[in-house]
C-alpha cells in the first residue's frame, strides 16, 4: 500500500486546524503506512529562536501522541535527525533550477520586505521533495498553500527518473476535502495558522478552556442574522458551522441566533480538547519517553531512506 507523508512545521501554537486538518486524518487512516515528520529543518527558514525549536519539536511530537497518532503504526519522526533528507536534498538541487525555486509564490510572499532573507527559505520546497521522495512515498495530502510545492517535487522526481534512470517514485497530491480548512475566527477570510501573528482567531489545542470560549465567543461573524452554510457570504457561520460538524461528527441542526450556534460550537470543542489536553499532561511528566518515540521512528524509516539515497547517489554518478 502507498505511503503517505505528513508534516508539521515546530512553530508553536497547534490548532484546531491542525488537528482537524491533518493529525485526525493521520489517525483515521492508520491501517495504511504513514509517516508523521515534524519539519524542525524547514522553521529555520525564517528568524527562529534555537530554544524553542527544540521545545516545540517535542511538543508537536507529545501533541500528535496526545491526538491519537500510534507510534506502533505511524512513523513519528524529526525531519533533521534523518541526515538522508539533508543529502538528499543536495542531489535534487543539482535537478531543479534556480528560476523554479524563485516562482514558488510562498517564496515571493515570505520574502517580500523582508530585508535578510535566508537562501534556504529558497530552497525550502526542494527540502519538501527531498522530505517526500526520501521515503518512496507515495500520497502526500496538501492543501492549498503547499500544492505548488508538491506540483515541484513531481517535476524534480520525474526529470530526475528521467536523465539518470528511474530512482523515485513519483508522490500525488491528495486533497484534504475543504470542509478540513478551519479558517480564522477574527479574520474568516485567512485559515486558521500557527504563525499568524495574532492569537486572537485561533483555538490552540493546548488552550485553557476559558481562553476558547472567549475567541468563540468573539468570532467575527456578519449581520445576515441567520445561521446558513454560505461559505461565500457568510463566511465567519460557516467555518462555526464546520467547526461544529467536525467537531460532533453529525451534521449541525438549526440554530435561532448565533449566540446558541456559539454555545454548541464552545462545548463541541470542549468534548474533543479535553482528552487530548488530558493526555498531554499525562506524556508530559515523562519528556524521555517522546524523545524515545522520535528514536524509534528514525530506525524505523532510516534503512529505506538510506536506500534511497543509495540509488540516487548511483544514479547521479558518486562512489557508493
Ligand atoms: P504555519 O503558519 O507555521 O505554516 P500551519 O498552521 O500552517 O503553521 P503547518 O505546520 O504548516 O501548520 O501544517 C501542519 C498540518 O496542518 C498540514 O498538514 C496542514 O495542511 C494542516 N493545516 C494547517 N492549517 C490548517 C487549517 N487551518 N485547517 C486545516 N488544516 C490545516
Ligand atoms: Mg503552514
């Protein structure tokens, strides 16, 4: 069965998003191969603090143990302990060129006025590939902010197939249906994120509950004064309403005001945080045992990506 890969940047702040967006679907689709990578080397694209890289490394890798994710049946892993992407890496930039990495528009957003900008937020996305082809993986969900990028990967893996022999297996995209974008409670208009600079729309996972229900109780909505499923005109319901459906699996019944569909939409998320915030008290008294997760998942996955590098070192004509 094709493997999947998932991954999550240790910029802080896991949402609702995140959870409903990628660590549910993980745990959902458990009976197949996956690998979960926590994206250490990719936050050291933009201005970082060392200290709290390797916080938030362990803390997204406590938070995916807490949301269900199986370390017997999904690879837990650091992106920067498996030296074979950084190798990698280095072999697909002798296939892509400069011009593709300077189109990607993630690159052109997060550069703009931005006076230092590190060469490997540039080379970011052929990381990306290297993250993906280094494990012969062969699903990758994406949402929109990151479909260019894998559209990338596909064209460095299939050039590279094709100059120097058949070496990786060319991944496709799935897509996460779009009821799985949880947008922003302050700004309905932008997806709920880790790096937005304002916590004021965004339901951390690891929030007190009083926080949440505050930011619910805040969020933007509009003056139509009925509650409907109108992405387009109403935009701040709607993403309560999807909220709410993934939250309580069933689809939400009527509400009279928007203050009831608040009160639903606190205590649906309520239900879903409070075992996970549970469990991540309970891993967190024992920080060697994630640490030993991260350890185990590394030997789990190393000897394919070793063997991938194997082949493309081959391939692009080093000595093995
Ligand atoms: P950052 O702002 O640092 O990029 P992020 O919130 O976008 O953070 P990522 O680490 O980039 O989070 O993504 C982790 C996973 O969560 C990815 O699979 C991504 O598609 C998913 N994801 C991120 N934001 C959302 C969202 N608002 N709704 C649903 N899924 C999301
Ligand atoms: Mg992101």
């Amino acid at each position: 069965m094709t493997r999947r890969l998932t991954g999550f940047q240790p910029t802080g702040n896991l949402h609702l998003g995140n959870l409903i967006g990628a660590m549910r679907p993980l745990v959902a689709a458990q009976d197949r191969p996956s690998i979960a990578m926590i994206a250490d080397l990719h936050s050291l694209t933009m201005e970082h603090d060392p200290a709290r890289v390797r916080d938030n490394t362990l803390t997204v890798a406590t938070v995916l143990l807490a949301a269900g994710v199986d370390p017997g049946r999904t690879a837990i892993i650091a992106q920067s302990q498996i030296p074979e992407h950084t190798e990698l890496h280095y072999l697909l930039e002798c296939a892509t060129g400069y011009g593709e990495a300077a189109r990607m528009i993630q690159f052109k957003e997060k550069s703009q006025g931005n006076t230092s900008v590190r060469l490997s937020l540039l080379t970011y996305p052929v990381l990306m590939a290297a993250d993906i082809l280094v494990h012969d993986t062969g699903q990758v969900p994406v949402g929109d902010d990151q479909s260019q990028h894998l559209e990338l990967a596909r064209t460095i893996a299939t050039r590279f197939n094709a100059r120097y022999g058949k070496t990786f297996t060319v991944p496709e995209g799935i897509r996460p249906e779009s009821a799985s974008r949880i947008m922003d409670l302050a700004d309905p208009s932008r997806k709920m994120s880790k790096s937005s600079p304002s916590a004021a729309g965004r339901i951390g996972l690891l929030d007190p509950p009083e926080t949440i229900r505050k930011v619910i109780a805040r969020a933007v909505t509009d003056t139509a004064g009925v509650v409907r499923h109108d992405r387009d005109n109403q935009p701040g319901v709607t993403n309560l309403l999807e909220i709410l459906r993934a939250c309580s699996d069933r689809e939400p019944g009527e509400f009279t005001s928007y203050g009831a569909l608040k009160r639903e939409v606190t205590e649906a998320v309520e239900a879903v945080l409070t075992p996970v915030r549970a469990r991540y008290a309970e891993l967190s008294e024992d920080p060697s045992h994630v640490r030993k997760i991260l350890a185990e998942g590394k030997a789990w996955v190393q000897p394919r990506a070793a063997e991938t590098v194997r082949r493309a070192r081959e391939a692009i004509g080093l000595l093995n």
